[in-house]
C-alpha cells in the first residue's frame, strides 16, 4: 500500500488525480488537501511516499513550500503538476527538489509513467 498525499486548489482536479490512482493503485492510501497551508500541514502528520502538488507560476513562494517539503518529508517523492508549459520551470522545479514537474494536461499513461517511476525510485523526471 503506498501513502500518497495529493494538493490542488481545485476539487475536480484533486478527485481526477485520485480516480486515476486508484484505478492503477486500487489499496493506496490517498488524502486530498486544497491548499498550500494544509499540505504542509498534512505533510508533517505522516510518512508519505509521494507527494502531488500543483504549482501555478515560478513564485518564490512554490519554491519555498518545495523547500519546506523536502525537508519536511526527505525521503518522499514530489510531483509537481502545473498547467503551463514551460521548460525552465520544470527545470528549476527539479534542480530544488521535485522528482518530477507535468502538466496538466498530460496523459494519464504519461501522469501513471511518473507515479510508477516515482514507486520505483528512478532518476528524476523533466
């Protein structure tokens, strides 16, 4: 069973994440959080394997709360989801931490290719 914590401002995102886990994960243990002070709030509470966190821009404050996790929960992997396309964001996102940066608008093999990577504690994704 893995522990996976997931955080999204927005209830339809955060319950499509979850559907598309446990279809491939059907014993996880998935929390919902919406916000970034509930994340790290829950974050703390438990040993999670992976973290899921959508990010909105390359605010100081993202990278902060990447910070914070990472030294919150060091052995857990963190998925960033954004819905902009950008390449440097990706790269700043993993070069601070993130095990791996996609948008929202992947595919669901491509969103389950970074989870079972991630599981399997492979090299960090961009």
């Amino acid at each position: 069973m893995y522990h996976i914590l997931v955080k999204d401002d927005y209830t339809i995102y955060r319950k499509g994440i979850n559907e598309i886990i446990r279809t491939k994960y059907p014993y996880s243990n998935i929390t919902e959080v919406d916000s970034s002070v509930n994340l790290a709030a829950k974050a703390s509470q438990q040993n999670w394997d992976i973290i899921i966190f959508d990010v909105t821009d390359s605010s100081v404050k993202n990278f902060h709360l990447l910070s914070a996790l990472k030294q919150t929960c060091p052995g857990t992997r963190l998925i960033v989801t954004t819905s902009v396309e950008n390449f440097l964001l990706k790269n700043a996102l993993i070069s601070a931490g993130a095990y791996a940066c996609i948008t929202k608008d992947c595919s669901t093999e491509n969103f389950i290719k970074a989870i079972d990577r991630a599981m399997q504690n492979n090299q960090a994704l961009v």
